[in-house]
C-alpha cells in the first residue's frame, strides 16, 4: 500500500494579466488582482497527476495533499482531493504566516513525519509564486531521503522509485530507493480536471487542520529577510511598423533591422 | 570570521569552462576579500589556471571519476567540506542543472539559506543584497540573509564576467572526493540528448522565436529557414514545446533557457511573463503577432500587426535579399 504526500501551494493566479499585476511596496506583497481567485500552484497539480499516474496502476495508493497557507488554500487542498487524491492535511497557523521556504520546509517536513510511512514525497519544481525552487529538496535534507529534482516521469515500484529528468538538452532516467522525494515538471503533462463527480466527492473526503504546535515542534525561524518587492521597469520605445500590405510591413521591418546592423 | 567569497565554478560537458564560471568570479570580485574557487568533477583538473586568470586566488580542485555525471548525492559532501573548510562569506554557483539542483541541499547542510536564480548582487556594508526575478518575472525581490555563509546562485548571463588576465597565479589544491559509491543513492539509467543542429540557442546571436499562433509544428520550418539565414536558432514558447510542436530542449523562458542575442524575433509569441523572464535582456526584440494589443509588443523595439502567414514569406525573402547584397 504505497503511501505518496503531494505537498501544495496556494498561490496567485500565475495567469494574471500583466496590466493587472501591482505590488505593494510597503507590506512587500503583491496585491491580489480583483476578481482574480489564488489557485493551486501549477507544478503542484502536475504532481498530483504523477501520483495519480501511480496509484492508477497501484490502485490501494494513497495519496496524502499537505499544504500550508491561511484559510483559502484549503481551496488548494480541495482541488487536489477533486482530482482524485484521498486526503488531506492542512497546516494554517498565524505563526507562520510569514514563513520564509527555510521556515516552511521544516514545517512540512515535520507534518511529514507525523503523516509517516510514506513512499513518496512528490513537489513542485517551484512554486510559481516566488519561483525559489527550494522546498522539495530542503525537506528531502531534513528527512535524510535521497531527492530527484525536475521530473517529468515518475514511476514507482516495489520501493524503488525511477524518475526521468529534464535536462538543458535532453533527458536522463535516475532511480532511487524509497522514500524519497521527486520534484515534477510541466513536461510530465497536463494534470487531470476533476469533473463535477468527484467534485461532489472530494466534499465528503477529509481534511485535516493541524498547527504548528501539533506538530512537536518549535515554531522555525526564517533565514532570510525580503528587504524590497518591486515590478521592474521596462522602458521601450515601440515602433509599429505600417504599411498598406504585409509584404510594404514585412520589407520595412527588414529595412529597420538592415539600418540597425543587425542583420 | 567568515570572509571572502567562494566560487563554485563549472565545467560544460566537453570539459571546457563554462562561461557562467568567469561572470561568477567577476561578481566576486566586486564584492571584494578573498577569492577561492572550487571545480568538482572528473577531468576539471586542467581548468583550474583559467580560474586563476579571471581572479580566483586560491583553486580547489576535486577531479574524482565518482563525479564524473552529476549527482547530487556524490558532489554534495565535497561541496560541504570545502565550503566549511574556506568560511567564506559569500557563496556563489551558478543556476545551471547542477547548481540549482545542488544548492538548496548545500544551503540546508550548512544551516543557512540560498536565493536562487539572482540577476543582481551587491554588499552593502556587512550585508549581501541579493535581487531575483519573483512571480514568473513580473516582479523583483530583495533579500538579505540572517545566517552564513549567504549562498546564492546566479543566474547565466547577468553579470559582468570578470576579464581574463594571462600569466595570474594561484594556488592550486587538489582534493578527493571523499565519497564512497553507497552514499549515492541515486542511479544514473541512461541518458539521451535532443539533438541540436546548428548554433545552439544558448549562444545564437540572432533567435527566431515560434509560439502557439505559429498553430502547429510544420511552420515552424519558415522560422528554421529565416534561422538559418540569419546563422541563428529557433526558439520556442512553452506552449508550443508541452504541445509538442517543438523540442523541450528549445523552450525560452523562467523554466526553459535564458537566451541573450542580439536581436529576438518574436513570431506568434503573446508575451506573458514568464515567457519575456527568458529575453529579459535582449534589446532588440521584433514581434510579429495578429493582436494589435499582444503585450509582447510593449517589450518591443518593432511590433508588426498581422498574420505571421502573410509577413514572414515577404519578410524572409527580403532578409536574404538584403543578406545577399
Ligand atoms: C510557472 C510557469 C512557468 C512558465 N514558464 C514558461 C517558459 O519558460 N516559457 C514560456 O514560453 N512560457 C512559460 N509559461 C507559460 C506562459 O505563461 C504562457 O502560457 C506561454 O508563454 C504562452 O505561449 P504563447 O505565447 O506561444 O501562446 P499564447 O499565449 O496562446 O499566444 C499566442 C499568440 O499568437 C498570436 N497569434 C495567433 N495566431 C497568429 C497568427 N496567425 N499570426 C500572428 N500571430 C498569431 C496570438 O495573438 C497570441 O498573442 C510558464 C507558465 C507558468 C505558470
Ligand atoms: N506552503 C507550502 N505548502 C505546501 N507545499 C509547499 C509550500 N511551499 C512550497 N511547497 C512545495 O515546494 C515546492 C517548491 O516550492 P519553492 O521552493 O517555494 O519554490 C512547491 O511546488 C510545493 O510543492
């Protein structure tokens, strides 16, 4: 009976329009765009689907969603159990709100051993909110199991766990014995959509609340300091090139590339 | 006292240095005190000179066969004694596979912390500023740490390298690896390549962008023609690489490759964020898009509005004209 934690990030919409996207410089936060919801971090439910991918040919896997956020990222958590994972845990405690991902990871890490045996642990290569893409392999340090970063294929069998990574020019496939923690890519695919069925269900499935103090351990300290948040300028004179035909367009374009030296 | 800054340099897998290693010791050098720099691998020996030459005053170096395929389990504890053994203040790796892979576990090891994937770094009194690109580049962040050493990757490309200077003398050491095969837990199986032909995307100086409204994988021939003309390579958006439309290895952007050519030429591409985080310093950029109001076109220096069908044929054609003469 595999056991895989799928660990989830609420965050916001990493689709928002940049004309909507404002940060307040103040509270260092980038302010939710009206009417935009927060989702489940992109990466995150491509890792649900690799767990999926698992317990559909391992049928008695259970797949445990872990996330920490305030209230709405149980949203997070109902998202993934609608997708067809069977519980979940969530960690919502006002002394790590402002958890640093040093902070974080040995939260989760410990609601991880709470949540032991496990097989699998299964993160995103990066939450697609501050883009660090340290997590997975910070809690795989504090757990002392092995880690496969940048996954796009995740099988599993008989504790032994066999990724195929994403490479700058190809593709390598690494094993290595469970438990252990993988994180996943967009390659691995597009993760499933829950349909109304299991919407319904997934109401019906359990997720807990814990905080930190259920954990047994103390409350962790951040390592680092976010002294500024901005949106960088960018200053650029667009010309826009005109013409009566896509032929006058394009045999002007190349005349502005020509005069500019660059071809 | 920890001090000084320790350089985790990187070999490409034809043994040569890889350039991100010199923009990585021009950043040491601007943050000042002591340069150390640490090449792990196997056959990185004969390296170890050109660190000297771009200012690392004292070379480590781990040639070891146990490292000769990078695995984190097997480069880790030699990261970890060299770095304790240096004290550095300041460490620095660069955002390739193996840095970002190694790094976090590095950070963690040393009870400390890292920022990844940094285009800006400055000290400011006893403090290191490290600036990163955050929510798919759409914004800045800024951070300090509150431990040591303060552990940060770079990304490729945005630093000022440091210049070579011939006839630069360092000490160099050579140390094992210090690894036995069972503290890798991990097993390499295979590996495969996706085959670039031609200039690679990575140092083309001229890149023909292709995204979804290139609408399917046989047009994105006429960006390998106009490519070709130019001595350029094509690139891809993410959209187009997931619908496999474009090999992966061709992805531009925040989880493909940062590119930095001359001149990008942008077809069929809308411009989101994460996309613009892979040419973010590219000065030329050319959009060709049908939607007058593509935000891609705020990044560009020309904007054509129109169907990619009808430019790109007329435009080519006059490229290579204009080539010719
Ligand atoms: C965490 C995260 C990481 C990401 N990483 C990356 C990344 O590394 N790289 C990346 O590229 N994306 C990345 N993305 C995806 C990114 O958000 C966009 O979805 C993607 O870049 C869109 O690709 P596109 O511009 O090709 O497609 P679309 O957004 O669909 O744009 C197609 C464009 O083509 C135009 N068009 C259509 N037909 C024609 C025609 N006939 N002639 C001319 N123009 C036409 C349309 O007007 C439109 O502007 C990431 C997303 C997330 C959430
Ligand atoms: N607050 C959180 N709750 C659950 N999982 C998280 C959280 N933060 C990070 N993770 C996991 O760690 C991965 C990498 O995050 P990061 O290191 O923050 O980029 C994410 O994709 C998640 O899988």
């Amino acid at each position: 009976m595999p056991h895989i934690i799928c660990l989830a990030k609420q965050v916001p919409d990493p689709e928002t329009p940049a004309s909507q996207f404002r940060v307040d410089e103040a509270a260092k936060r980038v302010i939710p765009a009206p009417g935009i919801q927060p989702v489940p971090s992109q990466f995150d439910t491509i890792g649900v689907e690799g767990a999926l991918r698992i317990k559909d040919k391992i049928p008695d896997t259970t797949i445990t969603i872990l996330s920490l956020g305030p209230d709405s990222s149980r949203d997070t958590i109902k998202h993934c159990l609608a997708m067809g994972a069977d519980e979940g845990v969530h960690i919502n405690d006002p002394a790590v709100n402002e958890a640093d991902h040093w902070a974080t990871a040995e939260v989760l890490a410990a609601a991880i051993q709470k949540l032991a045996p496990y097989d699998l642990i299964i993160a995103g290569r990066q939450a697609v909110d501050w883009d660090m893409g340290v997590v997975g392999s910070t809690i795989a340090e504090i757990l002392g199991v092995p880690v496969i970063t940048i996954g796009k294929d995740v099988q599993y069998e008989n504790g032994v766990v066999r990724v195929e990574r994403v490479l700058m020019d190809g593709f390598e496939t690494v094993e290595a014995p469970t438990p252990c923690v993988v994180t996943v890519s967009n390659e691995l695919g597009e993760p499933r959509y829950p349909q109304l069925r299991q919407i319904m269900l997934a109401a019906r499935k359990e997720v807990k609340a814990w905080t930190v103090s259920d954990l047994g351990i103390p409350t962790p300290q951040n390592r680092t300091k976010l002294e500024a948040l901005f949106v960088p300028e960018t200053k650029v004179e667009t010309e826009f090139i005109d013409g009566d035909t896509p032929q006058e367009k394009a045999e002007k374009l190349a005349g502005r590339l020509r005069e500019a030296k660059l071809i | 006292m920890p001090s000084g800054v320790l350089v985790f340099g990187e070999a490409t897998e034809d043994g040569k240095l890889n350039p991100v290693t010199a923009e990585l010791l021009g950043a040491a050098q601007r943050l000042g005190g002591p340069i150390t720099c640490a090449l792990l691998g196997a056959g990185v020996e004969g390296l170890a000179q050109e660190c000297a030459g771009f200012g690392a005053q004292k070379v480590i170096v781990v040639d070891d066969p146990i490292l000769a395929e990078y695995q984190g389990d097997a480069y880790l504890p030699p990261a970890v004694r060299i770095t304790k053994e240096v004290d550095p203040s300041v460490v620095l790796l660069p955002q390739t596979m193996k840095g970002r892979d190694l790094a976090p576990r590095l950070a963690q090891r040393l009870n400390t912390a890292v920022a990844m994937d940094c285009v800006a770094i400055e000290q400011q009194s006893d403090k290191l500023i490290a600036e990163r690109p955050a929510y798919g580049g759409s914004a800045r962040a800024r951070y300090t740490f509150n431990g040591s050493p303060q552990i940060v990757t770079v990304r490729a490309k945005a630093l000022e390298p440091a210049q070579a200077r011939a006839g630069a003398q360092a000490e160099i050491v050579k140390q094992p690896a210090g690894v036995t095969p069972d503290q890798v837990r991990t097993r390499i199986i295979d590996r495969r390549k996706e085959k670039a032909e031609g200039v690679r995307l990575e140092d083309a100086k001229v890149v023909v962008g292709g995204g979804r409204g290139m609408g399917g994988p046989e047009a994105f021939g006429q960006l390998e023609e106009l490519a070709h003309i130019l001595g350029g390579a094509v690139g891809a958006s993410r959209a187009v690489c997931d619908l496999g439309w474009y090999p992966v290895a061709a992805q531009v952007g925040l989880t493909g490759k940062i590119v930095t050519p001359d001149l990008y030429i942008a077809v069929g591409i809308s411009g989101a964020s994460q996309h613009m985080a892979g040419i973010s310093s590219v000065k030329n950029i050319v959009a060709i898009n049908k939607d007058p109001d593509a935000s891609i076109f705020k990044a560009s220096r020309w904007a054509v509005v129109g169907d990619w069908k009808d430019i790109m044929p007329a435009f080519t054609a006059k490229v290579k004209e204009l080539k010719a003469s």
